[in-house]
C-alpha cells in the first residue's frame, strides 16, 4: 500500500508552481548575463541536432551525385565541420556560465542568509527550546 507522500499529485505539482516568480527573480537578479547565456545557450544546444542531420544528409548527397571522389570538394565537408565546431563551443560556453552563475547564486544565498540572519535577537540563538530543537535534529540524522 503506498503513501500519500511517495507518489506526486496533481495537486503538489500545481502548488510548487506558485514559487517560480521568485525562484526566477532571485536568478534574474544575480547575473542576468549569465542567466540569459545559459538559457539561450541550451536553446541553440536543442537546434544543433537537426543542424548536424542536415548537414551530414547534405554530405551524404553529395558523395552519392560526385562520382569521382577527388572531386569532392569542401563545401560538402564544411557544414559538418562547421556544425561539430558549433556544438563544441556552445556547450563550452554554457559550462564556463553555469559554473560562474553557480558562484554568484551562492554567493548571493549566503548573502540573503546572513542578511535574515541578523535581523534575528541574541536570544533568538541562545534561546533553551531552539538548541534543544537543534540537538534532536543533529541525533535524526545521525
């Protein structure tokens, strides 16, 4: 018999909708650049599949009309060559701006953290309740 909790409802896809204009706040506002890199980067990453069909039927075409092979010349070669290179340097690219948007999110974080976190009273630290709260969590996840 399953649990309510191990299977995904309608229900809780629908309501974790309701974070995604500030999820997509918070990522807008630590590196648009590298933010808008990445989504267009995974744009041009999805296209570069039907560039290196297209390309490598227009290679085959054209080893199927050149009889003589030292005919060929390398137009017929370029646009594979062209869409491999392409394919390459996007996925570069996307990974340098993925690692750096990585380190200006967490960085980002931090910052939000320790900002909420001082707004908070030294008794809110100190407080009986909130260690012993803290000391049962640390022995759950032992």
């Amino acid at each position: 018999m399953e649990r309510e909790a191990d299977h995904l409802n309608i229900r809780a896809i629908f309501h974790s909708f309701q974070y995604w204009p500030k999820l997509t706040k918070l990522l807008w506002s630590t590196e648009p650049i590298y933010f808008i890199i990445i989504i267009f980067g995974y744009l041009l990453k999805g296209t570069l599949p039907i560039a290196n069909l297209l390309s490598i039927q227009y290679l085959v075409s054209e080893f199927e009309t050149n009889t003589v092979w030292h005919k060929l010349q390398i137009s017929a070669v370029f646009p594979v060559i062209i869409v491999m290179f392409s394919s390459l340097l996007i996925s570069s690219l996307i990974e340098y701006s993925d690692k750096l948007f990585q380190i200006s999110l967490i960085n980002k974080l931090q910052t939000l953290i320790v900002s909420q976190a001082s707004t908070f009273n030294l008794a809110d630290f100190e407080s009986a309740s909130t260690q012993s709260a803290q000391k049962s969590t640390e022995r759950l996840n032992r």
